[in-house]
C-alpha cells in the first residue's frame, strides 16, 4: 500500500508541473495579445483624434468660403440684392 502511494505521488508531480508550465506559458500568450491590442488601440484613438482635427479644419467656413470663390468661382452676395424668380407653368387647353 505504502509503495503504491509512493509510486501515485511520484507519478503525480511531473503532472503538476507540466500544468503549472502550461498555465504559465499560456498566460504569458494571452499577456502579450492584450498588450497589442492596447497598443493597438491607442494607435487607432491616435489617428481617429488627427482625423477629427483634420476634419474640423477642412469642413470650416473660413476654408469653405475660400474654396467657392477659388475653385467654384463664386462670390457672397448681399442679402439685400437676392431675387427669387418663379415662372408659372404654361397652362395647357384642350380647346
């Protein structure tokens, strides 16, 4: 009985050990996946914050207006000197 809890102990330990090296490597795997997905994600809320100053800076009015009247050769106009024009449809007859 003695030998056989003897022999039981002995074939346990290289068991034990196995596990405990497996537990370690695997968490060390996961360890450094998470950290490149941080690093990962700092990157991207990096270039997200450059895309939406960029976009602020294209999309202001200072740049807009200077766009219609480079590009688009448009010019302001006072508002005293629009005028709408609406042409009223022929009207057909039957007659």
């Amino acid at each position: 009985m003695r030998k056989l809890l003897l022999l039981l102990i002995v074939a346990t330990v290289p068991g034990i050990i196995y596990l405990t090296v497996r537990q370690v490597y695997n968490y060390n795997q996961i360890d450094s996946e998470v950290y490149s997905l941080i690093k990962s994600q700092r990157e991207l809320f990096e270039q997200n914050k450059r895309k939406v100053a960029n976009l602020s800076i294209l999309s202001s009015p200072e740049r807009i207006d200077e766009l219609a009247e480079d590009i688009l050769d448009l010019r302001k106009t006072e508002t005293s000197r629009i005028r709408i024009e609406i042409e009223k449809a022929k009207e057909r007859s039957d007659d």
